[in-house]
C-alpha cells in the first residue's frame, strides 16, 4: 500500500514539476543569406558555431533558474552584440558616409509592450536600449541622438562610435561606396533554388540593385516558466545604406513581434520587403485568425509570401506551447535553439535541419 502511495504520489506531484521546469525554450538567428559550405573555413563555421551556443546558453539558463523571456532574450542577443561576427552591436556594417547606425526592437507577448531604437551609433547595447525605451518611456519608438540622450541618462553605458567599427565591415563598404548598390550581411545570391520564383524581372532588379545580397541582423525569441513570450532583433542594417536609412527591425509587426496568444517572431532578410510585408504581425494575424500552427504560419509569410515578392531571408519564432518554427528563404541561416526536451539544435547551412 506504501509503494501504492508513493507511485500516486510521484506520477501526480514529481513528473508534473519536471515537465513544468522544462517548459522553456529560447530560439535565436544570426543572420541569413547566401552561406554556403564551400566559400567558409572549418575554423570560421567553428567560430560562428561557438559563439551561437554561447548565445544560446546564456538565455537558456536565465529561462531555466525561472527568469524571464524578457531577460533571455535580451542576454543571448548581447552576446552576439558583442561580437564581430554578426552585424549587431561591434561589427555593424556601415552607412555610405562610413558609419554605424543601429537598430534595435524588443517586444513582451504578455502586455504587448514594445521598445524600439533606430540609427543610434553610441549605446554599446542597442537592444538595451529598446529594453529601456520599452520599460521606462511612454514611448515605443526613439531614434538618433534624443534615445542616446534618453537611455545614456537611463544609465546606460556610452561608447565613442569607434566602439563598433571593424575592418572587414570597413572594407565591405569600401568596395560599394562609390555605387549606388546596398548590400546586406552574408554573401551572395541569397535564394535558395527550391524557393526561387520565376519573376524574372524581379530577380533582375534585385540583381541590379542589390548584386551581393547578405543580411546578418541577430535576434531571440523565448518562452519562459510563466508562459509568457518575448522577441528581440538588433542590426546594423545593410552595408552602404543612406544615412538615416531604417530597416524592418525596429518597425514593430515587421521584423520583431511578440503575442502570448500566437507566437514571438523576429526576422532577418531585406528590411525593406519586411516592412511591405508586415513579416512578423503577418505570422502572428495567420495563427489568430486562421487557426494555423507556428509552423504553417511562418512557411506560409517566408516561403510564399516573401519569394513572391523577392523579400529574401527568414525568421524565428516560438508559440505559447514551445513550438519552435526557423524557416528561410536563403542558402542558409545561422540559427539555433533549445527545444522544452532541452535538445539543442544549432544549424548554420540549408540542409542542415533538426
Ligand atoms: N533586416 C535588416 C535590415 O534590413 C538586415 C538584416 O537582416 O541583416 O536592416
């Protein structure tokens, strides 16, 4: 009868507190484009590789000592912020006058609040400043010089602009300054051949315009113990941009969304057919109103919707339930994730899938 009890006793209060600790992931992206095996070094795909999981791990573990998403996805996008790696944070491309400008978004799916910052050049942490925008603002979106002064006298840390210059970046712009061309963030035709429309004329504008299209934007989502979502993006935009250019990642609803109701989204690709396509409310309106799993919604926006239109890239997102969902439209996507199994997954190239 003792063992009876005991059985009852762990199958109702034991197994149901593990499968509550596990109920927490966190997804993240490193940018997609044209990445391909053949133009990268084993020690370079070991760097990148690194530097994802480290991301990863430092927002799993907030997730999982029974932190927020809010922290998680803050954490993981820091680090990659401080990494030349991506283009975030050091290591940003650069404007045509041969500067950083940076763009940061973050969003809580429990209140639906959101914080965004765009062309900034001396906050170190751009999606902590949109954290601050978000939580002690009345506003959602600050730009320039007046969310510099907002968040530096938030306390936030300052840097000299040189903070986030990098010679690759340097030399990147360099080589189009003088064309009228913007280039996003990875190499190359950035379509993968099972997504490629035959709108040829749009392939010719985009070849024309945009010859070397790379797009290397960081972003998380996460879900945490209390169920609740949270999604953030940070970039530097695209290589030779116009000064004062603004990309889809702090347009609310285009490159970062967050709604405990559907899913946290935040997306990578060519800013501007983010923000035509409303990307990441799009994703979200589909699982509201028509009933469709994180899955479906996304292949639907970034397979469909978005090749149809010659927007190149792909997002992450994550639902209520933990659902993860990375799907893109490129060679590749450097992406990971840590599953509610906590099963890690980290993919950089197309045929790398879970
Ligand atoms: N979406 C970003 C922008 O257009 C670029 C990127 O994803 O790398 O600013």
């Amino acid at each position: 009868m003792k063992n009876l009890l005991a059985c009852v006793a762990i199958i109702f209060c034991i197994i149901p507190a593990f499968a509550q600790q596990s109920k927490v992931a966190i997804a993240i992206h490193g940018g997609a484009g044209t990445i391909l095996r053949e133009n990268m070094t084993e020690e370079r795909e070991a760097d990148y590789r690194a530097k994802l999981d480290e991301a990863l791990k430092a927002g799993h573990e907030i997730l999982e000592a029974g932190g927020s998403s809010l922290d998680a996805v803050v954490a993981a996008i820091q680090i990659m912020e401080e990494s030349p790696l991506f283009n975030a944070g050091k290591g940003a491309v650069f404007t045509n006058d041969g500067k950083n400008e940076l763009d940061a978004a973050i969003m809580d799916g429990k209140t639906r609040n959101a914080g965004t910052v765009a062309g900034i050049s001396t906050v170190k942490s751009p999606v902590a400043a949109a954290r601050l925008v978000m939580e002690n603002s009345p506003h959602v979106m600050m730009i320039g010089p007046g969310a510099e002064q907002f968040v530096r006298e938030q306390g936030l840390e300052s840097v000299d602009p040189s903070y986030f210059y990098t010679d690759s970046r340097f030399q990147q712009l360099e080589k189009i300054r003088n064309t009228e061309n913007q280039q996003l963030d990875h190499d190359g035709d950035q379509r993968s051949d099972e997504t490629k429309s035959d709108e040829g004329e749009r392939q010719g504008y985009l070849d024309e315009y945009f010859p070397d299209r790379k797009f290397g934007t960081v972003g998380a989502v996460a879900l945490d113990h209390d169920g609740n979502l949270a999604a953030a993006t940070s970039t530097g935009g695209m290589t030779n941009k116009r000064y004062g250019r603004v990309g889809d990642v702090p347009i609310i609803g285009a490159g970062t969304y967050a709604d405990n109701a559907t899913a946290a989204i935040s997306a990578t690709g060519h800013g501007e057919y983010f923000i035509r396509s409303v990307v990441a409310h799009d994703i979200s309106a589909i699982m509201k109103y028509q009933n469709k799993s994180v899955q479906e919604a996304t292949n639907t926006v970034v397979k469909d919707k978005l090749v149809e239109m010659g927007g190149g890239g792909g997002v992450i997102a994550i639902d209520g339930a933990g659902n993860i969902a990375m799907p893109f439209n490129t060679k590749g996507m450097y992406r990971g994730y840590v599953n509610t199994e906590g099963d890690v997954y980290i993919g950089i190239y197309e045929d790398e899938q879970p």
